[in-house]
C-alpha cells in the first residue's frame, strides 16, 4: 500500500460503532473513474496516449495506473471491457425510462454508434497478434447481442418496428457503416445510422 494512493488508503479511525464504508467499493468506483478518464485521452488522442496525460486526466500519479493496468494491453482491454459494460446497462435502464420501445432502442443504437465511432485506433489494435485481445469480440457479443435483442424484442411486440430484422444484422449493418467514420471529418456515420433506424419503424 502506498501513502497518497486514494483507492487503497485505508481510514483507520473508525471505531466498531461507526464502521468506515466499504474499502472494495471505494476501490471500483476509483478504478471506474480512472477507465472513464482513459476512455476520454483515447478519444482525443488514441490509445497510444501517453500514460502521463491518462494519469492527469485522471488526477492521479502514474504509478497508481502501473499498478491496476501493469502493460498498455491491460489498460486498453479494461477500458474496452468498461464501455462494453457501460453500454450494456444502458439498454434495460432506457427500456425502461423511455416513452418508448422504440425511442429506447433509438437512443441506445446512438450509444453503440458513440462506442464504435469514438474508438481511435482500438480496433486495429484488437487485430494485432496479441493474444490477450482474442476474447474481446466474443465479450463484445455476449454482452450486446442480448441488449440489442430485448430492445428490438420491445420495439416488435409493441408494434412499432418490422419484425424480420434480428439484433445481429442490425448491429453488424451498423458497424459497417462507423468504419473509418472517426478519420474522414466528411463522413457522417451517425447520420447514416439514425436513416437506418428511421427505416426500421412500421408506418402508421
């Protein structure tokens, strides 16, 4: 443990009647903070970042990220892996808090757009030779195919979107339209996509 480190600083001042918070907590929220702080220098700046500029935006020391992400790889996997999970939240949490299935489904494909649009240079990464990336795309599909699929499931029985499309078609049609979206500033992916999800509606 090293002083000054504020995911592993321990408060030992609380008596058996006042019972501090729990450390474990503390600590991922911290480690959370310091992924979202990674997410956003890789937007601007790519993952090959320097790991300086991830601490300041961070606010933390550079050992501190040495120390949860040992290598590059370790760092770059966890931040995928944040926002797939971040991603995947958000569609039964949209379900249901929208006004709709369908306006539901519409703002979480914006979300997957941000996600594939805002990688800059994650996904030649993950097609490098390392294995620690191999299980990524599988990860990617666990945890997305069933968010797609409950919202367009949503959509469906509500009457509101065709039936004959299923959440990966969507999804990899998507995809395809956010390649090199993020490199050719005259290129609107997200344009493409919303006309893509407007055609999805039933008419009325």
């Amino acid at each position: 443990m090293k002083d000054g480190d504020p995911d592993t600083a321990a408060d030992t001042g609380q008596d058996a009647g006042h019972p501090a918070p729990p450390k474990r907590a503390d600590a991922r929220r911290n480690k959370e903070a310091l992924l979202d702080a990674a997410a956003a220098v890789f937007v601007t700046s790519g993952v090959e970042a320097p790991v300086r500029d991830i601490a300041a935006e961070a606010g933390v020391g550079t050992a501190t990220i040495y120390r949860h992400f040992p290598t590059r790889a370790d760092l770059i996997i966890a931040v995928y892996r944040h926002q797939v999970e971040a991603c995947a939240e958000a569609g039964p949490a949209l379900l249901a808090s929208s006004p709709s299935p369908y306006a539901a489904l519409e703002q979480w494909l914006n979300l997957f757009v941000d996600f594939l649009v805002t990688k800059h240079g994650l996904a030649a990464v993950l097609q490098s030779d390392n294995a620690a990336f191999e299980t990524l795309h599988a990860y990617f599909l666990d945890r997305l195919l069933p968010v797609c699929t409950l919202l367009l499931d949503g959509a469906t029985a509500a009457g509101e979107i065709h039936s004959d499309l299923d959440a990966y078609q969507l999804m990899r049609g998507i995809g395809n339209l956010c390649i090199g979206a993020d490199s050719d500033t005259r290129y609107d992916a997200r344009r493409l996509v919303a006309l893509l999800v407007a055609g999805l509606r039933q008419p009325r």
